[in-house]
C-alpha cells in the first residue's frame, strides 16, 4: 500500500528524516508515534505530495485513494449531513446525472453503479458516523454555522470517513472529541476495512485499534507490528540488550588495550600487540538509542485542610439564566481524585469553572473552605500568557522580591532552563505552553487542581510525567480528558454529567466503554433506559465501596500514625545514642529509655489494627 525508501528531507538545515525506510500494507491500522516536532505531521504532507523530499520517494499502490482531515468544514448553510454525504464526490456526480439522463443503457449504467458503491445506503452511513461522532438527529439537519470549530473539525472527520479512502490519514483526530467520541472511533477504526495511519499520543486509543506501530526515532522509521504497549516493551529490551553488548565490547576493548600497553615495547610480544591494535581500530561498538529524558512536572503540595473542601448543594449552574446542569449535591475531600464522564455539550466544563470560582450558580450554594487555594487549567487559558513575555518573566512575576538565582532556579523547576527561560512565549511550542501554564497556577501549592484537557498539546512521555506529577501530588484533582490512560492512571472516583444531572458512576472506564459501545451512550441516547444487569453489579460493587469507606480511611489513619510512631523512635534512639549521654545525664537516659519501651509497645498495638483492618478490607 504504502512504501517510504530511503527518505530524506530538511527544514532550515535541520534533518527530520535521513534515508529513512518503512513499508505498509494493505489492511494495517498503523499507530504512529514519535516525540512532538520529531516530524510527524511533515510525513504526511510528504504522502499526500503538498511538499517534496529532498531524497528517496514515496510511493502509494495505483488506483488507491487517500485523505485526511485539513481543516474544519466550512461555516456554510448546509446541513452537517449534506456536508458529510458530499464528500463522496462519484455519488453526488451519479445521483445528479439520472435526473437529467435520458438515454436508458445509461440509466441503467447510473443505477448498477449506485447499487455497486452503496449509495442507498449511504445516509444512514453518513448518519451514524456523525452519531458515533456526538450528533444527534437534529444536530445532523442543523447548517453547519450553528457549530463552533471544535465541532465542524468533527464533521469533517466524519466527512473523511464516510469517504473511506483507501489510505487514511488521521493527525490527533482525538485532539478535538470527547472521550465518547474517541471510544466510538476506536471502535470504528477496529473494523475499518482499509489501511489507517494515526498519529496519536493517546496510549489507551494505540493500544485498543492499531495492529502495527509506525515509529520515528533519530530521523529514521520503524514498524513493529502490535499495539503500543508492546511496541514500548520491545524498544525497552531492545536498549537493555543494547547496553549490555556494549558493556561486553568496552570491557573486551579495555582488555586487549591493557595487553597493549603493557607489551609493545617487549620486541617477543610486539607482533600480538599490534595485533590487537588492529582488532581495536576495526571494533565497531554497537550503537545505543539515547535514553531520551522529559522534564517532570512538579507541583507544590498543599499545607493540611479538614474535608469536605467543596460542597454543593441544591446547585443549578447555566448561563443567562438558562440551566445546563440543575439540583447538584456533591461534595470533594482534600485527597479526591475525580475523572469528569460525559460527552461534549452536556456541562463537564461549566461543573468545573463554578467550582473553581469562574461561574456563579444559578441557584442553590456552593461552600468552599476558607483560604481554599484552587488552580484551574483550560486550553483556552494559553491565550492568557503573555506572547512577548519568556518563562523567566511569567515567573518573575510570581516572585517580584526573589533574587535573579531565586527565580532562575523556580523557572527551572517549571522546566525551563538557561535554553528556554528566556524565549518569548509566542516561540515556544503547545506542549511547552501548556507545561509553563501548569506551572504557574500550582506554584504556591493549591489544594485543588482541576484540568480541562491537559493533554492536547503533550506527547506520550510527557502525559506519563504528568500522570506521575498527580500521583505524588497530595491535594484533590479533578480532571476532565479524553486519554483514558490518564484518566486510569489518576482518577478513584467516576463523576458523570449527563442529562442535566451530575452523579457519581459505579463502575470503572471498561464499563463506561461498554455501555458506550452497546448504548450509542452520546447526548441523543435514550435517559431512560432501564438497568442491565452489569449496572445493577455496579452499583452494588459502589455500595460495597462505600459501606468500606469508613474503614479505609481508618486503615489509612493507622499507617500513618505508625509512620509518625516510628519516626518519634528514630528521633528517640538518636537521643540515647548521644555520646556521654549515660556519664552526664542518668537521669534523662533513664527517662528515654522509658518512653521508648512505651513507644514501642504502642507501636505494636496501633500496628496489629492497622493489620486487622487491612485484613477486613481484603487488602
């Protein structure tokens, strides 16, 4: 289907692709993968021929179709449907000439044709792609001005396929859904008949439709077939294997090296270690991939705040009076890890921004607790940087009386050393601004974070190091995104809004997948559907959870106090070891030693609770 050989191409000097190989064929559902500005996108205008390379050819098998998505479908007054039943250029051209034809070979020509590409069926194609796609009936006969551009990017993802090119081109199509409209394409992208290649961050999405990983690492491709986990575990073992040959290399180097020195000037030995000198000249060392490094993020614990820290009760939120989401009755503790479900449209936004301060309700109340620090992250924020201001001055900012080293080393911590501290913002990368925006609203260690689709801009490692960041973080998060791997990875608790209504999900994403997957859970499904019996083992599985709740969080009371228990009997030993202590002071000696014999036995006590409540827990 596909053939790259020997690619080479530069942008002002920079190589992105040197004699780099790859071949695809027919069928594949190819993830492809690389760091962000690695050259991805590049690939694809090289395929599609909008640019030319500087060396080697790209090839695509004759008579074979191929397209991607542009850019958003235009803000017309045609409906989404027709826009989407228009991309099939051969049914529209066929459906206009039997109006007009008159000779009847022809006709019948017009008509076998329709009935060979499937065009009677083609609007109830068109409709459940745009369906999958968060569209309910009426949304599809609505012109497509009515939509902002988020939405007509996703109308011209449907357009693309229900075209069905032969090689489909999809750059971070999940980038614009929800993380409904990415289960949906997974799922379709499972049973497309043809060859896809996606480029995607998402490891989750990799992970569950592609059946070959396309990579580019040190300007070269590869492709390995499998999902990306196992893609990742390959790579893994094949550095580890790397590394250890080498070892083996260097240390035989060192070896005949060490005959060499030692002989060379012995004229009986002088003939061997040339010898070896030869050997080491010609030795070529494997060559060991870079163990390639991403800045961490890191954010500030917040200082110690009694539970709940938000409530809302009998909440109405909306907009211009009108409701969008009506009688919420929740509450968040400091340790909450919340994952926000919910398709595009339906409120998850306007939940977050009341809570973090940004939307007043409609009715109802909303307590915070005093001095309750929230920080609170949306993709739109990034225009709220300062274009000609750098790193260093956006930190600057937050530290007006630190000193020039203070605020180097802070602006560091954000991940931005002496080669981007000073670069203004306007030069600086998506994920870069994202990552300095996540920066600054934790800076002085809020008690809240909320994340609005964090990830758009962040590339595989980069998502890992942020998961990695709100796991070691000990306030609340909330989170809304559509990468079901960060959602795993951070969440413990499932909120879905829907209908008007926010409540809690019993269930995990797998049955959240499902019920997607079986339901067409998007805005137009059905509210009242009755309980299957998956639901009814939820829910009772989230009445377990929360009958337990009160002993978990007793467990966790006990191993902390064991951990504080067991740091007073450091301090304490420290105390009687102190040199002289016996010959100076009996008295105290005495009174330590008795207060660790005490200690200890209260350590043993508060350690067999914590064992019996783990017990019943069955952890």
């Amino acid at each position: 289907m596909l053939h790259i050989n020997d690619l080479t191409y530069r942008i002002e000097g920079r190589a992105l692709f040197d004699q780099a190989t790859a071949a695809i064929s027919d069928g594949w559902k190819v993830g492809f993968v690389g760091r962000n500005g690695s050259g991805k996108s590049t690939l694809f205008r090289l395929i599609k021929g909008d640019i030319h390379p500087d060396a080697g050819e790209i090839s695509v098998r004759k008579n074979r179709r191929l397209a991607g998505v542009e850019q958003e479908a235009p803000a017309s007054n045609e409906s989404l449907i027709d826009i989407v039943l228009g991309e099939d250029s051969e049914r529209a051209a066929l459906l206009a000439e039997a109006e007009t034809a008159t000779d009847p070979h022809r006709i019948a020509d017009i008509h076998t044709r329709l009935a060979d590409i499937g065009a009677h069926s083609a609007e109830a194609r068109a409709a459940g792609i745009l369906s999958g796609l968060g569209f309910d009936a009426a949304a599809q006969n609505r012109p497509a001005h009515e939509f902002s551009g988020g939405w007509r990017m996703r109308v011209a993802l449907a357009g693309i396929l229900f075209f069905a090119p032969d090689l489909l081109l999809l750059d971070e199509p999940t980038n614009f859904l929800d993380l409904e409209g990415a289960i949906w394409l997974e799922s379709f992208l499972r049973k497309y008949p043809y060859t896809a290649v996606i480029i995607s961050h998402d490891r989750d999405f990799l992970n569950r439709c592609a059946s070959h990983i396309l990579a580019l690492e040190r300007r070269k491709l590869s492709v390995s077939p499998g999902a990306y986990d196992l893609y990742e575990r390959k790579r893994a073992e094949a550095r580890a294997l790397a590394l250890s040959f080498r070892a083996k290399q260097e240390a035989q180097r060192r070896h005949m090296q060490a005959f060499i020195d030692r002989f060379r000037a012995k004229a009986s030995k002088a003939k061997q270690a040339q010898s070896r000198l030869k050997a080491i000249e010609k030795m070529r060392l494997v060559a060991v991939p870079p163990d390639e490094h991403t800045t961490p993020f890191q954010f500030k614990n917040p200082s110690p705040m009694a539970p709940p820290i938000v409530r809302l009760v009998g909440t109405d939120l909306g907009y211009a009076g009108r409701s969008v989401l009506r009688g919420i009755n929740l509450s968040i503790d400091p340790d909450d890890r919340i994952a926000i479900l919910g398709p595009n449209g339906e409120g998850k936004s306007t939940l977050v921004k009341a809570i973090a301060g940004r939307l007043k309700p409609l009715s109802g109340h909303i307590y915070k607790s005093k001095k309750l620090d929230i920080a609170y992250f949306a993709q739109h924020q990034l225009d709220e940087l300062r274009a000609k201001g750098s790193p260093y001055d956006h930190g600057r900012a937050l530290m007006p009386d630190g000193t020039e080293a203070q605020v180097r080393a802070a602006t560091a911590r954000l991940g931005f050393g002496n080669e981007t501290a000073d670069t203004a913002v306007e030069k600086l990368s998506g994920g870069e601004k994202a990552r300095l925006l996540l920066g600054l609203i934790t800076f002085n260690g809020p008690h809240l974070i909320i994340l609005d689709e964090p990830t758009n801009h962040l590339d595989m490692d980069s998502r890992e190091a942020l998961s990695e960041a709100l796991n070691d973080y000990e306030g609340a998060v909330i989170l809304i995104t559509h990468d079901a791997h960060l959602a795993e990875s951070v969440a413990d608790r499932l909120w879905l809004v829907k209908g008007g209504a926010v409540r809690r999900f019993d269930g995990d994403l797998d049955d959240y997948r499902t019920l997607i997957l079986e339901t067409g859970y998007t805005p137009a499904a059905d509210k009242s559907a009755p309980l299957d019996r998956r639901t009814e083992t939820r829910r009772g599985s989230a009445a377990r959870r929360e009958a337990l709740s009160p002993l978990k969080k007793e467990a966790e009371a006990l191993e902390a106090k064991v951990v504080r228990l067991n740091d007073v009997l450091q301090r304490l030993d420290s105390a009687l070891a102190a040199p002289g202590l016996y010959e100076k002071n009996l008295a105290r000696a005495t009174k330590l030693q008795k207060e660790r014999a005490a200690l200890i036995a209260a350590i043993a006590a508060t350690e067999e609770r914590w064992l019996a409540a783990l017990e019943e827990l069955g952890d």
